[in-house]
C-alpha cells in the first residue's frame, strides 16, 4: 500500500510505480483494470485516485504531491472495501508509456472526505491489487451496452436508449476528459 494523506501534513504523498513488461504502443487504446481499497480503520474514504502513464519515471520529491494530470482518475470514493477501477487510455502520437504511477494527483482540500461510518485516524493509505493494462484489439469491441463498452480514436458508436423509469447511462469522453451520467 502507499500513503495518500497524513492529517497533520499537508499533501504528503506516496505513489506505487511499476515499469511495464512493454511500452504501450501510440495512437493504440488500453483498458486499464485494478482493485483497490482504504486501509481498514482510516476512517477516510477519498476521490480522485490517478493513474498517470510516462514515458519515463516520475519522483515525488520529499514524500510530496506530484503536480501532474493523471489520464485516468477516480469519481467515486473508495472506501474500505475493494473496489474495481476500470477505464480506458489512449497512448498519445509521440509517446511509447513505458512507466504506470498510481496514486493522488490533487491537493487534500479538494480530495479528502471523512467517512461517516468510523472515527478519523491520522492518515489514509491505498491499497491496490490485480492492476493489468490489456490492449483493446479494434475487432473485440463490442456494442453490447450491458457491459462497459469502450471505443476508441476515430471510432464511432451509436447509442439508442430506454425510457424505462430509473434507467440511467454513463459515459466518459476521453478528448475532453467529461465525464457524464444521464
């Protein structure tokens, strides 16, 4: 696990890091998959886990915030029990992402939100699991919309609704980084 937040300290960070087995190819979309959760006992649940891909290793001077936007990055709060967090990440033209950081992008004001189900401790620590990165082959896209359904790049997708009571759809734009939910 890795420290995301010390009550006492302002932005003190500490970021997980692996190298990939191999570097993303460019232009090419990858569904990027892991499981995470709080330390049991924080009494904090928090937004905005990023994951930031790089060419290159990135350091967090100091055990401090790393001031970069991390291509994917979660809503919801994540708490103490495991969560899965699934998105998808384009690989830019010039870049061969070699590196995968995961951790807090963004400044405590903005992230920490006190869980209403226990006492606050002094700190938050993020545990993750099962983190894979899997290229998306063009033909296994699939339109079956009930599941996730990802496109990429110069792809379309058209989308015909219910009007069933409680239905609701939720999609995430990756060239504006707009997340919607109707």
């Amino acid at each position: 696990g890795f420290i995301s937040y010390i009550n006492f300290i302002p932005n003190a960070r500490e970021y997980a890091q692996v190298q990939l087995t191999q570097p993303m190819e460019p232009t090419t979309c990858y569904e990027v998959s892991l499981w995470v959760r709080t330390e049991i006992g924080s009494g904090f649940q928090m937004t905005d886990l990023g994951l930031l891909f790089g060419d290159t290793a990135i350091a967090s001077p100091g055990g401090t915030l790393i001031d970069e936007t991390p291509q994917i990055s979660t809503v919801d709060l994540i708490g103490e029990m495991w969560t899965q967090v699934i998105d998808t990440v384009t690989t830019p033209l010039a870049s061969d992402y070699e590196w995968l950081t995961i951790g807090v992008f963004v400044n405590d004001a903005s992230t920490i939100s006190i869980s209403p189900t226990g006492t606050a401790g002094f700190g938050l620590k993020f545990m993750i699991d099962d983190v894979s990165v899997t290229k998306i082959e063009i033909d296994t896209i699939g339109i079956d919309l009930l599941a996730d359904t990802s496109i990429c790049y110069g792809q379309t997708i058209n989308l015909v609704g219910s009007s069933t009571l409680g239905t609701t759809y939720r999609w995430y734009d990756l060239a504006t980084g707009v997340r919607s939910e109707e």
